[in-house]
C-alpha cells in the first residue's frame, strides 16, 4: 500500500520534497547516491526587480489651464468677498477666451518641444 499526500497524489519525484541526487566518480565509474541536507543547500540568489526609468514629463497643458481658471476663479470670489463689484457676464468670456487661447498656445509649444 502506498501513501498519498493530502491531494491524494502518489508521491514521486515530482512530488518528493526531498528527492536525492546521483553522483557519478569520473575515475573509479561509480555511482553515489547524495542525500540532499540543509547545509550542501545553495541559497538563491537575491534578485531585485528591474524597473523601468520613469520618464519625467512636464504637466499636461489641460491640467495647468484648469488650475489657472480655478485660481482666477478663487481670486474672483475673495475679490467680490471683499466688496468688488464683478461684471459676472464679462469675466466669465475673459476667463473661458483666457483658457482657450492658454490651451492653443501650449498645445503648439508642446508640439515644438517635441518635434524639435
């Protein structure tokens, strides 16, 4: 009767944790058998990941436009805060006029930069 492992798989030499080695002598032809211990054990050497450099970029045209039209807008709101009168109408078309010409503009120094 043979023993099964907990997966109900017949042990062999696929399955053996431990299994030996044979060793053949150059010299006298004959054939050892090694018992594999923990001190004959090579410990695998430590590899560590490669990682890719990270190109470092600079921030997308879209993201600086949007953070300038927030920060106009903020400065806007302290202004009327603090008792300005603001045309609503007439700073709304500045800003959206303002943020589009930003976006053309940096759309075409980024094409430069990259082309050149």
């Amino acid at each position: 009767m043979s023993t099964q492992d907990p997966r109900g798989l017949e042990p062999d030499a696929t399955t053996s944790p431990d299994p030996a080695v044979e060793e053949t002598d150059p010299t006298t032809g004959a054939t050892q058998v090694l018992e594999p211990d923990e001190t004959s054990a090579q410990p695998a050497p430590e590899t560590s990941p490669v990682r890719p450099e990270r190109d470092v970029r600079a921030p997308r045209v879209g993201t600086v436009v949007w953070g300038l039209v927030l920060a106009v807008l903020g400065v806007g709101v302290l202004a009327w805060a603090a008792g300005r009168q603001i045309d609503v109408d007439v700073a709304a078309i500045v800003l959206v006029a303002g943020a589009g010409v930003a976006l053309l503009v940096g759309s075409v120094v980024s094409g430069v930069r990259r082309r050149g």
